[in-house]
C-alpha cells in the first residue's frame, strides 16, 4: 500500500490520520485520549490543546477544520425539492450537526417547492438560538419565495423542541400569513432524531382550520418511498379565490405578486392601515389613534413592510372611509377594489361573500348568516370567522349581531364599543340605545 496514496481517507484509522497531522509522541497521546474517551465534550478540536500540541501545528489543523466547515455550510439548493421532512434532513443535516451551537436557516422555497436558497438566520449558544420573524422573514421577502421551511439543530443531540421553540414557530407562521409566506414546516435535527412540526404539532404551524386543507408532512423516520406525505400546497394563484368577473371586488394574486406595502388612511376617526399586494388589499384595520399602532398590531413583521401612498387603484376605498367616518352615506364594503381573504377554506371564503353582500343600515345574525352559507347550525363556526376576518370595514363582521339582538363580540381593539359606534353611524341602532333593540 502506497503510504502517501490519499484516495481514500475513509478508510484511515484514528490513529494514522493523526500521525498524518501531528508529530509521533503527540500523535499517540491525542489518540489515546481519544479513544478512552476522557476529553469527554472536549472532542478532538480541545484535545489539541489538552495533548500539548505545537501553537503552529494547532493553528494549521483548526484552519483545516475551518475549510471543512465552510465548504459543508454551502448548501447548494439548485432544483432541489422538499416534499417531506426527510428531504429537509438531506439537505442541511449534515451542515447542522456538524455545528457546536444552535444555528437556524430558512428554506425559501418557489411554487413548486423548489428550494431557491437556504440562508443563515442566526447563531446562538450552546442551548439556544435567538430568532426574530422580521430577520427570518426578510430573506423570503427579499427572494419573493412562495413558502419558506425553517430548520434548526439542537447540539444537545435531542430533537425535541423546547417552549421557545414554539413560540418562534407560533409567531414565524403568523408573520409568514401576513406576508402570504406560508411557513410550510419547522424542522429540529438533533443527533439523536428529528423533529417535524408538520407532523408532531401542526397547531404552531397553522391558523385554525387551514391545516386539514394542507395535510400532514410524514416523518423524517421515513423515506419518500415509505408512504411519506407530500407538503402542504403553498398560497399561491392555484389555491385563491376568483370571483364572478362582473363584480371586480376580489381578483386573484399571482405568484409573482409585488412585495406586501403599508398605507394609511386618515380620516375623522382616526388612521386605518391597509395592507397591500400590488393593488390587492391583504388586511385592513379599524381606527387606530396613531400609524405608530398600526405597526405595531402587525406585530414583529410590522416593521419590514414599507408606507408607501396609497396606489391609484385603491383610492376609491380611500375615498369610501374618510367619507364613511364623516357621516356620508357611503359603504366601504362596496368599493370597487380587489381583496385577498387569505384563505383557501370554503366556508370563511362563503362567510365574507356574505358579508360583503349585507348593506349599509342592515344587519344580520351569525346563525341567520350560517344558514345563508349553507351551513344552518354552524353558528359558532361564523362567530369563529368574524373573529378571524382580516379586512374589518371592508367585510363588515360589524353587522352580524345575536340571535336576540344582542351586540355580540367584536375583536377590534376598543371592542364592543366600536360596534356599537358603527351601527350608530350606519342607522342601526340609535345613539343610546341598549343592546337587543334595533333601530
């Protein structure tokens, strides 16, 4: 055997790569440190200094160590498809376990689940790594990703995630929802397993009522040829909603749709923020005293969407609110604008048509709106989408009171007060007038 042949360094024992690095005496001490395991969590990279090995040898062996780790750090993505957990796994697995902290990289994934990039959010400690929605979220922004897939290790070696851990995935999903990123997964890889949200907690991961259209991501245990599920659809111009193209007041985005963008209406009331792609409304808001609240109610994203004017095709609802709050006899529900629900599921999309097709002075209640939908004695379920329904004023959940009259609940900031105010404005009820009776 060819003592210089390096074709097959696999094959090495402990013992001659270290000879190959080290002089003889140092070479064996470290060896056998090694082997008796006393180093413990030292590992080969302390053992150097603990085996009394040169500055200059030490220096060239951890500038080898550190052409390893990067050149294993550069995930290289091209056409590479994520279907389950596993193919997270194959990925960045290796990449993870290799690193000595807790380090946290985003998946930004195209239409078809294509991974477009796999950057590195953050790096912590030994236990933890500190992550913000607004600094994972930027990249998939910046890409204009379809889905994103987030992914970190435990150096620990168990999978199982921690308490923090979940609220990152929490809060990471609500972001990705506001953006139309959907968080499709969160990954924890460990020496000793893997850990899929998709499968294990899929409540982190979805609002409620989304993650049965969306199935479940199989285990990374198994292969693709073991049954494993495929990943949720992402949001995209196949999975919106179209309506009937002579009422233009939802249209459908694209999967190339502008960047979200930030306005502000300022009316007699107060500030409403809208929330935008392109010329596509994706969230409204009710009365806030200050713009600086409105940011902040969208939560850690608030502070990556830009405020921009408010484009030409969304002035009309512009319009509509300032005269609205002014007494006008205007309906904000009724302007010509295109809206995105947010949703693929059948019956929130059937809930705020009908809302929206409820008139100014009229009003409604949930299980007169359930059985308008269909669905007689799901009551709760609309009192569940008032609750959730991102575009107030413009799908006015406002009008839909108790089966006795009864104001019901309203999720807007100053509450039951508001609702009350804008039935006032809107001729419902009369100024003084105590809930159960209509004007």
């Amino acid at each position: 055997m060819d003592p210089c042949d390096v074709s097959d360094l696999r094959a090495w024992s402990l013992d001659r790569l270290l000879a190959a690095l080290l002089p003889k005496r140092q070479a064996a001490a470290l060896a056998g440190a090694l082997h008796s395991g006393e180093l413990g969590r030292a590992g080969f990279t302390g053992g150097l200094a603990l085996s009394g090995v040169p500055t200059v040898a030490r220096l060239r062996i951890a500038a080898a160590f550190e052409l390893v780790r990067r050149e294993r750090s550069r995930v290289r993505p091209v056409l590479t498809t994520i279907r389950t957990a596993a193919d997270v796994v194959a990925l960045v697995g290796d990449v993870l376990l290799a690193e000595s902290v807790e380090v946290f990289r985003m998946l930004l994934l195209d239409g078809r689940h294509r991974v477009m990039a796999a950057p590195e959010v953050s790096r912590g400690t030994l236990t933890e790594s500190l992550v913000h929605p607004r600094e994972a979220l930027r990249f998939a922004v910046l890409a204009q990703a379809g889905a994103v897939v987030a992914v970190h290790n435990h150096p620990s070696g168990e999978p199982d995630p921690s308490a923090q851990d979940d609220e990152v995935t929490r809060r990471l999903a609500a972001a990705g929802r506001l953006f139309g990123i959907p968080l499709l997964d969160h990954v924890v890889i460990g020496a000793r397993g893997v850990f899929s949200y998709r499968e294990r907690r899929p409540r982190c991961l979805d609002a409620p009522g989304v993650s049965d259209a969306w199935g479940t991501v199989a285990s990374a245990a198994r292969g693709p040829g073991d049954g494993a599920s495929p990943m949720p659809t992402p949001l995209t111009a196949t999975s919106r909603h179209d309506l009937d193209p002579a009422t233009p007041s939802r249209r459908r985005a694209g999967p190339a749709a502008p960047p979200p963008a930030l306005h502000f209406v300022v009316t007699c009331r107060g500030v409403v923020p809208l929330l935008t792609r392109g010329d596509v409304v994706v969230r409204t808001m009710t009365p806030l005293r200050t713009k600086e609240e409105g940011v902040a109610r969208l939560g850690a994203a608030g502070a990556l969407f830009p405020e921009t004017p408010v484009p030409e095709a969304l002035r009309p609802l512009a319009r509509a609110l300032v005269d609205y709050f002014e007494g006008e006899a205007v309906d904000p529900a009724q302007a010509e604008v295109a809206l995105d629900y947010g949703t693929t599921a059948p019956f929130l999309i059937k809930v705020y048509d009908a809302l929206r097709a409820i008139p100014r002075g009229s009003v409604i209640s949930y299980g007169e709106l359930a059985r308008a939908v269909g669905s007689p004695g799901a009551a709760r379920a609309v009192g569940q989408a008032m609750a959730r329904n991102p575009l107030p004023l413009v799908v006015p959940c406002h009008r839909v009171l108790g089966s006795s009259g009864r104001l019901g609940g309203f999720s807007a900031p100053t509450g039951i007060a508001l609702k009350r105010e804008l039935l006032v404005l809107e001729g419902v009820l009369s100024p003084g007038i105590s809930e159960g009776a209509r004007g």
